[in-house]
C-alpha cells in the first residue's frame, strides 16, 4: 500500500464538530436560539464599552423615566440608567452560571459514568441518596445554603455547581448503562483493553452527546435559578445589578414604569428561550432523538 | 372469477430526499390477491417489500407518499379513505400479524384483557360472550390450555405462544385477509415450523387471502402458492411458488437461490456480488444491470417490463430466456476440509457455567434451589485448523460457552485450554497479551460490536496498536492491507459504520478479529443479521482465510444449513448439555439424537417439493431438568424412567462421531 492510494479517498469526511454544527444552524430552533445565546454572550463580553452611565449612580431628575434617546430603556424607580442595569446583570449572571455549569457537568458526569460502570450495590445506594436529593424542590436547598454562607460569587459558584450536578449524574449513568451494554465494549474487553482505555475510547465518545444536551439544558434551569434567588432577595446584593433583583424592585411600580419590568424580564427569558432551543436542535442533530431519523 | 380483495395496480411510493428530488422505494408494483389466494413477497432488506405489504393497509411509514397508482381493498381505493374508515377496516376485515409479537403486545395486560379489546373495536359480539370467545381463538391457534393463557402476561410465554396470540388477536374480527409481515423469523426452526403450519391451515380452513412477507424462500415455499420476488423497489419475478423456485426465470431470483445454503448441499453458497442501487439510483435501464451476469447494452438503455417467461410466471427481464444458463444452487465452492485429527488448538475439559445469583432472600433463608447450571459437562477437543460447528436452538447455550472461551464469562468448574498448553485463566483480564490475542471473537450484530462514533481507520488500530504497538505510518499501511483482506479498500478507512451497509460492516468486524493474527476465530451467529446473499460472501470471507492462515474456527449458528456449509465437526446443544458431536457429514446423516432430528426434519428449504416433518411439540424449557437427559421432556422417544433419571451414555458410532441417549444405536437409524 502506498501513499498514492492513501490519498484516492475521495471528499475527506467532514469532522463530526462541523456536520453538527451545520445540522443544527439549518434548524430554525437552532438557527434562532443559537442567536439568542450568543448575542447574550457578545453583549455581556462588549458591554464596558458600550454603556456610558455607571449602573450604580443615581439621579433624581430621572426616577421612573420612561425610555428615551439617552436613555433607551428609561430608569429606574431610583433613577439609574435600566440598559446598564441589564447589560450588567447580564454579565453577572452568564459569568456564575458559566463557570458553575461546567464544573456541575464534570462532577455529575463523572459520578454517572463511575456509577454506571461499576453497578452493584454502590449504584443502587447512590443512587437514592440522588433521588432524595432530586424530589427536593430546587430552590430550598440553595436558600439554605446561601442564608448560611451568604450570598457571594464565591458561594453561589459552588452551590449552583453541586445541586445541578445532581440530576446530570442519572442522565449520564443511563446513558453509560446503555452503552456498556453492547457488544462493542464486550469485544474491547476481550480483546484485553485496560478499563481505563475503554473508558476513555468506547465510552467517553457515546456519553459525549447526552453530556452536551445536558449541559445546555442544566445551564438555563440554572440561570432561572440564579435569578430567582436574586428575586427572593437572596441572591446578589444590591446595588449590584442583577435580573432578578431588577424584576423584583420594579414590580412595585408596574403600572407606573412598565420598561423597569419588561427589560430584565425579556433579557431573562429570551437567554433561556436561546439556550432550550439550542439545546433541543442540538439533540435532534447529534441523533439523540432518533425517532425522526428513522424514516430516511 | 371472484373479485380481487386486495388489488394494487401500478403503485409507487417515494419520500423527498435532500437534495429536494423525489426518491421512489416502490416502483409500478401490481398485486392481485383473491380469496383462498396466499401470497409471498420476497426480497432483501431495502428491497421495498415492507412498504408494499403495509401499503395494501393503507399505511405508510412517515415521509413517504403515493407517486402514482392505486391501493384497492375489497373494490375501494384504501388511501382515498377518511382514517375512521381505515381503522375499521385494519384488524377488523383486513388482519396484520407483525414479526416481532413479543413486543406489539402490551407487558402490562393479561393476554385475555388484550383480545377482549381487539373484540370490542370489531365485533359485534356482547361483553358476556368475550370470554367464551377468547378462549374459543385461542384453541383455534391451538394453544395448549387458553384457559391459563388467558390470565397470563405476554412476558410469561414463549416467543412461539406470543405470535400466536397475535394470530389470534387478528383473527377476532375475522378478517378477509392477512397481512404477515415476517412473523416467523427470530424463532426457532422448530418453533417456525409449527406456526406455518397452522398458517396454512388456517388460510385454507377460513378461505382467507395471505399476503406473506419474508426474506426466506424456504418459509415461502411451506405457505404460498404464488410468489412475487422484488428487488430495488420492482417486483421482478412473479409466479407459481413451485415453477418460481425450481426454474426462476430472472437472474437475480436465481442469485438469490444460490447464495441459500442447503442442508444436502455440501458446496459453500454463491454469493451475489455488489449491491443493490439506492433509492432513485438506478439509472435509466433494469435496477439488477451492474449486478448481472447476462446484462447486454439493451439492459442499460431500457427499463424492462413484466414479460411472460412461461408456467405461468413473469420476469422482468430482458434476457428471462436465457436465465436458465444461470445456476441457481449446488455449484460454490468446496469449503476447505481439515482433518479432525491434527493438534489441538483448544479444549475444553468438563466445562461448566452457571448464571444463577442467590438473591438476598435466598441467602437469609439459606434455603436456595439446588444450583441446576446453564451449561454443564461440556468437553471438545477442536483440532488445529478444524472448524467446529456448535448448534442448538435460543437458550442452548452456544453463545455462553463462547463467551466462557472468550473469558468474558467466568465457567463454574472445568477448563479451557489454548493449544497444548496450560489451562487459560478464566477471566480476560487475568489473561496475558499472548493469551489474548490467540482467541478473537466475531459478534452476532456489527451495528453492535463496532463502535459508532469510531472511523474503520480507529476500529482497525485498536488491536493492531494493543498487540503489535504499531502506529504513525506502519498502523496505516498494516490496516489498508488487512481491509484489502476483506475486499474493501483504503477509502474506507474514514468512513464510520453507520455509513457502511450491513456486509460491510461485518467485514470491517471481521478484518479486526483477524487484525490480531488470531489462531482461533470464535463466530458468535455472524450472519443471522444479514441478507442470505451477504452471508454466502461472509462464509466465503471465512473459507479464505482458512485456507490462508489455517484459522479455527468455532462457528455458533442456529441455522443448521449454515453451519453445514462450513463446519468439519459439528456439535448439537440442547439446555446447555452435548447431545452429538461428530464429523459434519455423519451429523447431518441419517443416524442421529433424536434432538438433532427433530432439527434437521424441521429446516425449511427453499424447494416446494420438501415438507418439514414436526416432530417435537413446541414448546421452550426455561431450565434444564436436574437429572436424566437433557430432552426428556420434549423427546417423542423417551424410554421411561430411565430418561429422567440417568444420564445418558456416550454411544460411539465410530469416525468420531458419538451420540448421547439411551436410546441403543441400531435404533437410532443406520447408514
């Protein structure tokens, strides 16, 4: 065999990265809330530069000003500019949840794979202690946690990471339970592959997809849950801006100053709107939802 | 004459594929069926014969459509129908008995419970005279005993009373016609013989019209008087059952022929070259051109029409006249024989495995059952170079011996040793690299023993890297080379498998296995999932290699056709125990254990003139009996007492060949 005949292989494979990619931008829920998401993520990166008023001063000619050529989104019931407000809220809230959510993936994903292959009693017993975990309604816990070691970065980070982390272990510890299961890892068995190997090679490449989705899918339940803790009065601390504070103070003023509302309630819903979007064209590209492939 | 039941004139069906072009998967189809009428529909997975069958119910799967042409169900167009009216129809006048009953039945409802619904939405019948009958269809289906069928959950039947529930359950609302969509394959060949059996006699007893859809010629052969062969969306032969597989007058239904093995043919099958063209990718003339061995230039130009090749029969096909010169059976070619009595390339010494776990309750009570295991006593010597055959039908225990061999299972007691050598740990993890890569093993499923998210180029370097340490350069050329052993080239090395069809994919599972330079090759029912026509290259594949590297083979199929084909010795399973070994020839001869004659007479061969003979009652053992032998009690021949209490000698027959029953030799017929 020579090079020349290695090189008659026709139209290289596209690398999988770029088919999903594809995939999901020709679906309109992927095309529309791969948008949403990253022009979230633009906006929170370039919005030093882009607002000029400092989202902390105040100014008493403009309380409750309805939206203006200076100010876009009009001010708050204290007169601070709204458009900083949310930019910065934003910034908070993608810079917490963005670091929790990986670290909630990687803990839960690897408790679910170790769970998955190991099986047996320590499973089962595992197992439980996730379920009693998971029929808690979501916020008390983080109420506990965050009334008792206050409500830092340096607590929510950690905090948002550890219960979110929970429901990825049983996604993921299916998914292994399946994969195991095949033939394909009962021949790299018999073949003699350390365990290690065939973690790494047969294993890791088929969770891989159900981790992703997951992932999207644990960040936007965790953002409403950042969010809703601000709203409660227990997350972020004023005058630091955030959504769910911002919702909170202006709902005394609704029918006065709607904008103070619908800002931050529109900034909220369309990241979640963006991400579940994604998340579901990205299911449905990565063939996790095979039922609509079958048929071709 | 009666008017046609179901009546399918000119049909097509095609599905928008991405480039935005209508794809046909059925093209111009015509079907007659008339009452009393039973109908095969032949052809290889792809071939549209699904569509068709679930067409003539005026079903469609999702994203297909109707290009042209028309569907008629007792004088009236099915898919001009509102869907009420098609509900009423469907399992009311018009029955569909799916393949897999197991799962079209719901876990959850005792089987009474389900019938009396299929009752309700058609029948007429009052709720008190359900029961009556239920139980009434379910002695038509001959089940043993409805009355405790009746009361019990689908899980707790076997495969074989599960489908004739389903038989039962379309009858209820006695139907003009039944559709049959595979509904014997995947159960035993006793099992299988059994429910065609009743499948006649109910099309006969009933006059109902049959449309029966199978890959299996020889099943077709049992139950239909006409049979129509499609290919590549086209029905290309169509006639008398009888004339259609003796003489079949188109060059891809005695392709087709060939590539069957047969149970008194000791050539290997013939395999059909290439494959079929995908959806819309025919080109201009006959779909079968690229693959045909009588293609002239008319064939390329100009699509053929259905012609008259005499007795009745139909072709389409140029050349029908001439398709006689082709053979259909008898001439592959002579598998590679290996003497029996060279050294021994693995043994197996009183080998033993068992599956059974003591629950938590058991170990609290100490009070568990005598531990019966799965597979016990199991002693073969399998010569170097010799491929042995192991058969026995689901349950037996042929693939769990594999897996002992292969030490992803652990024996209870025995052991298993490599060549001369010493015995070989029991588990693969305490094996040595050496040790390892002696022993590969081929899996039963491609699309389950290759990995997915795997390129050809990554599945054929794991051995190669695990055992030889190649990479860079070396591993590339080293896995071209090895995928040039299975007739596939370098292009295919990026490709993943869900981009290869069926056969390619177990090629690539093949090139791995003998990527470790293996001596002993362990087949676990490699070609149960393929087409016949892939399975003959499959065991063409393996004779290659036997013939190049003196491989071993452990060869684990149910069908005893196939095994014939290849095997040198051939030993026959029963509840995990031996019941005969010997050379292949002497099996497959005329004094056997009155298992493997039960097995043999129940083999469906594709010819019309050869009836199964049943001789076993259908029914399927969960557990091996404690002592005595294995099949007491299934054996029509059972000796008494003798049977359930000792176990049964080993009766040598001489060359090899020993048989273990009580039953003296002279009785167990003679040469």
């Amino acid at each position: 065999m020579t090079d020349t005949a290695l090189q008659s292989k026709g139209p290289r494979r596209l690398g999988r990265f770029s088919v999903v990619l594809r995939d999901v931008i020709s679906r309109p829920s992927g095309a529309i809330g791969l948008t949403l998401v990253l022009g979230h993520i633009i906006l929170a990166l370039i919005s030093p530069w882009l607002v000029t008023y400092d989202f902390k001063s105040m100014d008493s000619s403009l309380i409750l000003e309805a939206p203006s050529a200076e100010h876009w989104l009009g001010s708050d019931h204290l007169g601070r500019d709204i458009l900083s407000r949310v930019l910065q809220g934003g910034r908070i809230a993608l810079l917490v949840t963005g670091i929790a959510t990986p670290i909630a993936l990687l803990w839960g994903g690897m408790t679910g794979i170790l769970l998955g292959l190991v099986g047996g009693r320590v499973d089962e017993v595992v197992m439980r202690v996730v379920d009693a975990f998971l029929s808690i309604p979501g916020v008390l816990p983080l109420l506990v946690l965050v009334t008792i070691f206050g409500t830092g970065n340096e607590v929510m980070v950690p905090t948002l990471a550890f219960f979110y982390g929970i429901p990825v272990i049983r996604v993921i510890r299916a998914a292994t339970h399946d994969v195991v299961a095949r033939d394909f890892v009962l021949a790299a068995r018999a073949r003699g592959h350390s365990r290690l190997s065939i973690v790494w090679r047969e294993l890791l490449p088929n969770v891989r997809d159900a981790m992703l989705v997951e992932g999207a899918m644990r960040w936007s339940w965790m953002l409403l849950a950042f969010s809703s803790l601000s709203f409660l009065g227990f997350g972020v601390a004023p005058p630091t801006p955030d959504w769910g504070v911002m919702i909170a103070d202006a709902r005394a003023y609704m029918p006065l100053a709607p904008w103070g509302v619908l800002a931050p309630v529109i900034a909220l819903s369309s990241l979640i709107i963006g991400i579940n979007l994604t998340a579901d064209a990205l299911a449905k590209a990565m063939g996790i939802d095979r039922a609509r492939k079958a048929v071709v | 004459m009666a008017r046609p039941i179901i009546d399918i004139r000119d049909l097509s069906i095609g599905f928008t594929g991405r480039t935005g072009k209508t794809l046909p998967v059925l093209r111009n189809v015509d079907l007659t069926v008339r009452r009393g009428e039973s109908i095969g529909i032949v052809g290889e997975s792809g071939s549209g014969k699904s569509t068709l069958a679930l067409a003539s119910m005026g079903f469609l799967k999702q994203g297909l459509r109707v290009i042209g042409g028309s569907v008629c169900f007792n004088g009236e167009d099915m898919f001009a129908r509102k869907r009420s009216e098609l509900e009423a129809i469907r399992g009311g006048q018009l029955g569909l008995i799916p393949q897999n009953s197991g799962q079209s039945l719901t876990p959850t409802m005792r089987i009474g419970a389900q019938m009396a619904e299929a009752l309700e939405l058609h029948c007429t019948l009052g709720k008190d005279a359900y029961h009556a009958r239920i139980i009434d269809l379910l002695g038509q289906v001959r089940l043993p005993d409805p009355e405790a069928i009746f009361i019990r959950y689908p899980h707790e039947l076997s495969g074989g009373q599960q489908q004739r529930v389903a038989i039962a359950m379309a009858l209820a609302g006695e139907p003009d016609a039944l559709l049959l969509d595979e509904p014997t394959t995947g159960l035993d060949v006793t099992t299988q013989a059994h429910i065609l059996e009743l499948l006649r006699d109910l099309a006969r007893d009933r006059n109902m019209a049959m449309i029966y859809v199978s890959h299996d010629l020889g099943v077709i052969a049992r139950v239909c008087e006409r049979v129509m062969v499609m290919y590549a969306g086209e029905a290309v032969l169509q006639g008398p059952t009888a004339e259609v597989l003796k003489d079949p007058a188109h060059p891809y239904a005695r392709g087709l022929l060939a590539s069957i093995p047969r149970l008194c043919d000791t050539h290997l099958p013939v395999a059909l070259d290439g494959r079929p063209p995908p959806p819309g990718g025919g080109g201009a003339g006959c779909a079968f051109a690229a693959r045909c061995a009588l293609v002239v230039d008319q064939c390329q130009a100009e699509r053929p029409a259905l012609m008259g090749a005499g007795n009745g029969s139909q072709a389409r096909c140029f050349r029908h006249a001439d398709a006689h010169t082709l053979a259909a059976g008898g001439t592959g070619a002579d598998p590679l024989h290996h003497r029996s009595d060279g050294q021994p390339a693995l043994s197996l010494d009183d080998v033993s495995i068992s599956y059974a776990s003591h629950g938590f309750l058991d170990r609290l009570f100490g009070g568990a059952a005598k531990d019966i295991p799965t597979v016990d006593d199991i002693s073969i010597t399998v010569a170097s170079g010799e491929t042995l055959g192991l058969v026995g039908e689901s349950g037996s225990g042929k693939s769990t011996i594999l897996k002992a061999v292969a030490g992803l299972l652990p024996p209870a007691g025995g052991q298993i040793a490599v060549g001369e050598g010493n015995a070989l740990p029991t588990m693969v993890e305490q094996r040595r690299p050496q040790q390892l890569r002696r022993i590969q093993m081929i899996f039963q499923n491609p699309d389950d023993s290759l990995n997915p998210r795997h390129t050809v180029a990554e599945i054929l370097a794991q051995p190669l890297r695990l055992y030889d340490g190649l990479s860079g350069q070396a591993l590339t050329e080293r896995s071209v080379e090895i995928l040039e052993t299975v007739r596939l080239g370098a292009h295919y090395m990026d490709r993943l498998p869900g981009q290869l069809s069926g056969g390619e994919k177990q090629r690539v599972a093949i090139a791995r296995a003998f990527a470790a330079e293996p001596e002993i090759v362990l087949c676990d029912e490699i070609t149960s999932a393929l087409d016949v026509s892939v399975q003959a290259a499959m065991l063409e594949l393996l004779n290659d290699f036997k013939k190049m590297k003196d491989t071993t083979y452990v060869f684990v199929s149910h069908d005893l056709a196939v095994v014939r084909a290849l095997s040198d010795r051939v030993a026959v399973l029963y509840q995990g125990r031996l019941c005969e070994i010997g050379p292949t020839e002497k099996v497959y001869g005329n004094q056997s254990h009155p298992y493997t004659s039960v097995l043999l007479n129940a083999v469906l061969e594709p010819d019309p003139d050869v009836a199964p003979t049943l001789m076993a009652e259908d029914v399927v053992e969960l557990s091996p009996p404690s002592t005595g032998c294995p099949f007491q009690r299934r054996c029509t021949r059972k000796q008494g007492v003798t049977c359930e209490n000792e176990t049964p000698p080993w009766r040598e027959t001489g060359g090899g060949h020993a048989i273990r029953c009580h039953i003296p030799l002279e009785d167990l017929g003679g040469d």
